[in-house]
C-alpha cells in the first residue's frame, strides 16, 4: 500500500561535504519506484546551496526552508496527513525540529540516524546539537545505520521504544564496473575528518612516500591545507557523486577507512563501502566488528591495519586473485545491499511500528 512520507533531512540537494546526500538519493528513489509519495524538507544554508549537484530529484518533492519559524508555519499540515514522518541525524535545530514534528505529526515519527555511533558519543558527553535524551524514546521507531550490539543500547540505556537497523545502500543503476585503464594503485574517498585521518596516514599517505612508482588519489573536501601530500598522491576537492562511479573504476583497489566511534560501536558501513564493491573495485579496510558479516575477509574484502600490509596487496596480489575479490563484493553487494534491498526493509519497519502502535491505542481504549 502506497504511503505519505515526509523526510526532514540534512540534505538531499547538496553531497558537499557529507554521505547524507547519497544515502537519501539511493533509498528514496528506491521507495518512489515502490510507489510511494515522498517530501524531503532541508534546510537552505550557505554551504549547500553553492555546491547543489541535484538540485532538484525526480523521485520526491524537494523543499528548501529558511529556519525554524517558516518550517513550522508552512509545513505543519503537511505532516499532519503523513503516514510517517522521518526526522534525519545533523539537521540544524534538530531538537527543536524533532518536537514540533513529534506533536504535529498523526501517523508513525520516526528517526533516522545516520551517525549513530556519533550521536550517541554526544549524547554521552550531553553535547549534541541536533537530538536531546529526552526525545529518543518519543519516537515511534529509531531507524539506526549501525546495527548489532547498539541497537540494545539504543533500547535499555536510551529507551528507544523500537530500534532497527538500517543500513546504508548503493543504488546499482548508478554503480557498475567500467572497462576503465586504471590512473591509481589505490584510492581514497572521503571528507577529512579528524579521527579518521591517523589511518589514512598509515594506509594511504605511508604506502605512497614509501613506493614513489605507485600511483595514489585522495578525493573529499576540508582537508586542511597544511596537509603535506606526496608528489604521487593526487588530491581531488570535491567528487560529485555522478563521477564516483568513475573515480572507482580507475583504480585497482580502493581504501576504506572508519571513524573511531564507528570502529567502537561496530557494524557501521559506510555507504562508500558498498558504491566501491558495487563497481566492483577490490576494497582494503581497516578492520571493526561485524565487518566480517557484512563481507567476507580475503573474499570478499581485503583487511590491512598497516602500511607493509597495504603494499604486499598492492604489488603481489595475483591479478586473477585482485579480479575475483572485486567480483565477489559486487555479488554479495546486489544480494543484499542495494537501495532496493533497504526500501523493503524501511517499509517493513514503518508497518511493525504501526501495528505496534495501533495495539497500544487499542489497548488504551480497552483500559478506558
């Protein structure tokens, strides 16, 4: 049965500088070819807007809202006929957005996270600017991107009334292998981050000043500029998403690397992890707990935590062997990862919520 879904995200116009962007794109295009009517509210802010590369999606109305007051005056009717309303991890004011679309909304809220482990390293610390304790168990489902053991910790420590995982996707219309001539031994996707920048050092910038003849490509913006870079490292800005696809497919291997609250809380992929094994690019990863569920080791993903680690694949890997891991992750990718695959389980979410709810006031109505 088609539904109403009103989204309130950090953005779905701008990939500038965040992995929202894709997310969103890959899973509401994939509920559109469901049938479902979308709305994606985000809010219009200066950096965005400079570096929107689309500008407005097909597949879902697409609304830029100036602040708080304007949200709340032009859109509380909106949310009101919704079936379900879908308040996004890093929107700005999100406490104060996550309370008015709790009281308007009359079908299922709900959150979705997509910096859980974060999120909830700020809620410890009670620093987070865009979720408040008090409003995780309001929601009628927490739709989390990382999965095992957090997801309990959601529900017993932070009183999440249903927490499920939803990981992020890839979308394999737009991610494919090309028959490419490779411009790099190795390459690296992502906006600087500090936390993440130690095992970039170690498994990308160390391999790269030790093998002058390798070839190697750092692409995301906010890297500071007193970064040095080896002469053989080539630094891309910024990478649209239309051009991942390509940037993935002229490299013989591609590195991904975790932030240490993700390594911390485990079973975090990243949604560049699943782009680089749709194009079937073989990938080498750090290592964090349920990696190994989500793809095999040395099968499937290739595990490094050093840089001598990172060459031996590099320069002894069997060529047949470097083929038939890419293959392998593209496999298990479209067998269980796709935009499609997460568009089912999003509607399966929202309907136990529902049922869940509908007893609850039935129940309340038994009492009365």
């Amino acid at each position: 049965m088609p539904l109403s879904i009103v989204f309130i995200g950090l953005s779905i116009t701008s990939s500038w500088g965040n992995g929202h962007a894709t997310t969103y794109r890959s899973l509401l295009r994939a509920l559109a070819a469901r049938g479902h009517e979308l709305t994606f509210l985000e809010r219009d802010v200066p950096w965005y807007a400079d570096h929107r590369d689309l500008p407005d999606p097909d597949y879902c109305r697409t609304i830029l809202y100036r602040g708080l007051d304007r949200l709340k005056a032009g859109f509380s009717g909106l949310l009101r006929e919704a079936d379900a309303v879908v308040v996004g991890s890093y929107v700005p004011d999100g406490p104060a957005v996550a309370r008015w679309a709790l009281e308007a909304a009359n079908g299922i809220a709900a959150f979705y996270d997509i910096d859980t482990p974060v999120t909830l390293a700020k809620l410890d610390r009670g620093e987070c600017e865009y979720l408040s304790p008090d409003l995780v168990p309001e929601f009628d489902l927490y739709l989390s991107f990382t999965g095992g053991p957090t997801l309990r910790r959601l529900e017993e420590l932070h009183g999440a009334r249903c927490a499920r995982a939803l990981y992020c996707s890839v979308d394999p219309d737009e991610y494919y292998p090309e028959d490419l001539a490779p411009d790099w031994d190795l390459g690296y996707l992502g906006t600087y981050s500090p936390d993440r920048q130690p095992k970039l050092d170690e498994l990308l910038i160390a391999p790269a000043r030790a093998w002058p003849a390798g070839r190697f490509a750092v692409a995301g913006p906010q890297y500071p500029p007193e970064l040095a870079w080896p002469g053989n490292v080539a630094r891309v800005e910024h990478l649209p998403p239309s051009e991942h696809r390509g940037f993935y497919n002229r490299q013989r291997f591609t590195l991904n690397v975790t932030r240490a609250d993700m390594v911390a809380s485990g079973w975090s992929p990243s949604v560049r992890l699943f782009e680089a094994a749709a194009c079937g690019v073989p990938i080498v990863s750090d290592w964090w707990p349920g990696l190994d569920e989500l793809f095999e080791p040395g099968t499937e993903v290739l595990v490094a935590a050093a840089a001598d680690e990172v060459l031996a694949l590099l320069r002894e890997l069997p060529e047949e062997r470097r083929r038939a891991v890419g293959q392998a992750a593209r496999r298990r990718v479209l067998a269980a990862h796709t935009a499609a695959h997460r568009a089912a389980e999003f509607e399966r979410d929202i309907e136990e919520a529902r049922n869940r709810k509908r007893n609850q006031q039935f129940t309340c109505q038994l009492s009365v």
